[in-house]
C-alpha cells in the first residue's frame, strides 16, 4: 500500500510504479515512465534538470554490488569519484562533475529478490539529508497483494493481478488501461486537468460523447443509460452500454462497458473510469479498486 502522508518528509511526495515505491521532492515530477515490456525505470525532473533515474529489477540471486560499483569506478577513472559512504544499506559511489556532484547507489532487497540502482544528480552539490530520505524510502511492492501506481497526479490501487498495459500523459490528460486475463476485464482510468475546459456540457453528455459509438446505452433508469451516486463526497456519474447484437451473442463476443465520471471540485480535475468486460458473464470486479483525488473513491459495478 501507498505510504501514508504523514510518513513522508515535508514537502516529498510519492511515486510508485511497477512495484517500486520511492518518496521524493514534491517539485521533481516524473519525465520518463517505463512501459509494458521494457525495462522497469522511471526518471525524475525537475524545471531545469534530470534529478533522478532509477532501474530496478528481479534476479535469480543476488549480485555483487561491491564489484558492480568497483567497475564502474574503473570506467569514472577520468572524473574524480569517492566510495558512497554513511547509507548501510546502499553500495555506490559518488562522482564530482563540472557542475555539481552525481551519485550512483544500489540496493539488493532480498524479500523480493529485487536490484534497484538510482543515479541521483545534484546540480548545486548533495543535500544530504534529502538524499538520504530518498534512499530510505525505496521499498519494492511486487509482493503486495493490492499495488499501488502513483505517478503524474494520478493515484491507483489495484490487485496486482492486473497488468498496467497501456499508458500516456499528454498535456492536461493522465490515461493508463489496466488488463485483467482470467477473468477478462479491461479499465481504463484518466485524470484530465482544467475540468471547465472538458465539461462545456453536463458529465454524463460528455461521457457518452468519450464512449465509443459502436457501444449503445442499455436502458436503466434513464433513456440514455445514466445514473449518478455520491461517493466521498462527489457525485458520480455512471452509464452503461453494450456492443454486439445476436451473433456476437451467440458467439460470446458481445461486450459490456460502464464508464463513470466524477469532478473533483477541490482539485478542478476530471475523472473518468471506463470497465469493460465479456458481456455473456459478471465482471468479476476488483474489490481493492481505489482511485484517489482530493478523497479515496471506491468504485463499484
């Protein structure tokens, strides 16, 4: 689970990404998430400069960090570098630059299996205490039963059975798509800036202009498939549809979809969950959902 808020220093906040957590300036914001496939990493920034990278991964056994970094001080042995010293827990070195000062430091968690290697760049020279905070937050997830994705102002929980399998950030729009296999469901969660700007009609006239047109309303309570409930103290809109007429019946291909939307008021942000899943059957819905704005949102089918 995420760290609680009191738990962080001031002024940190939290990424958590493909079963790494890591605290960090609230100012340093993520520039480089890792996607389905590739190799796990993130990278951090700030206005002016990279700040952090970080790679992590899963080993058969554990490596030898004092040769790994032994290595790489061969390779520095142009730039002026010293032994990483007072974290423990870290192996690394540190390298003097032209401007600044850059550290490297590893950590073999041997709970998850897990290398997790940062480089930590610091324009102005190390804030120690900053860097230290930092190292003491890095904490592997990947053995949680419900993950925690937290990154570019959207904040998700979800069993870790679900593969995050699609992901982008365009300017004022956070969209990830979350896969389930067995038994299939598909959501889709976005975080859009600005909510005036999106909302020039009433939420559930735009939900049913963001849902595909193959997909029709299934008649509920309202001609156009709409209800609303209050949940944290937003009011959410949900509408459901459904594709497929009788042979995609027949074949089990028709589908179900529900998209629910919310304005967060405090945070002038709009929210937007789409489930969509095997109509010839229950969702099976995840009961660990929660997406975070100003409050936690539970969503329910």
């Amino acid at each position: 689970m995420m760290a609680k808020a009191d738990a962080l220093r001031p002024g940190f906040t939290q990424t958590c990404w493909r079963g790494l957590a890591i605290a960090h300036p609230a100012e340093w914001e993520a520039a480089r998430l890792s996607d389905q496939g590739q190799p796990n990493q993130l990278s951090l920034v700030d206005r002016r400069y990279q700040r952090l990278e970080a790679h992590w991964q899963v080993l058969k056994r554990p490596p030898n960090l004092d040769a790994m970094y032994e290595r790489l001080g061969k390779s520095l042995r142009e730039h002026p570098h010293k032994q990483l010293l007072g974290q423990p827990e870290w192996r690394g070195l540190v390298q003097d630059g032209p401007v600044g000062q850059v550290v490297h430091a590893g950590r073999f968690f041997p709970a998850q299996s897990m290398l997790v290697e940062l480089v930590l760049i610091w324009p102005q020279g190390r804030d120690q205490q900053i860097e230290t905070a930092i190292l003491r937050s890095v904490a592997p997830t990947i053995d949680r039963p419900v993950l925690t994705w937290r990154a570019l102002g959207l904040h998700v929980e979800l069993e870790r059975e679900f593969d995050l399998t699609e992901a982008s950030s365009h300017v004022g729009r956070v969209c990830w798509t979350f896969e389930r296999a067995k038994p299939a469901l598909w959501l889709t969660i976005e975080r859009l800036a600005m909510g005036k700007f999106w909302l020039k009609n009433d939420l559930p006239s735009w939900l049913a202009k963001e849902r595909p047109e193959k997909f029709r309303p299934i008649n509920l309570t309202t001609s156009s498939g709409s209800q609303s409930a209050v949940d944290a103290g937003h009011q959410i809109v949900r509408l459901d549809s459904q594709w497929g007429g009788r042979v995609a019946r027949l074949f089990r291909r028709a589908q179900r979809q529900v998209d629910f939307g919310w304005l967060c008021s405090e945070q002038e942000r709009v929210y937007r969950l789409v489930a969509r899943w095997p109509a010839h059957r229950p969702a099976f819905w995840p009961e660990s959902l929660l997406v975070s704005c100003c409050r936690s949102v539970r969503i329910k089918v």
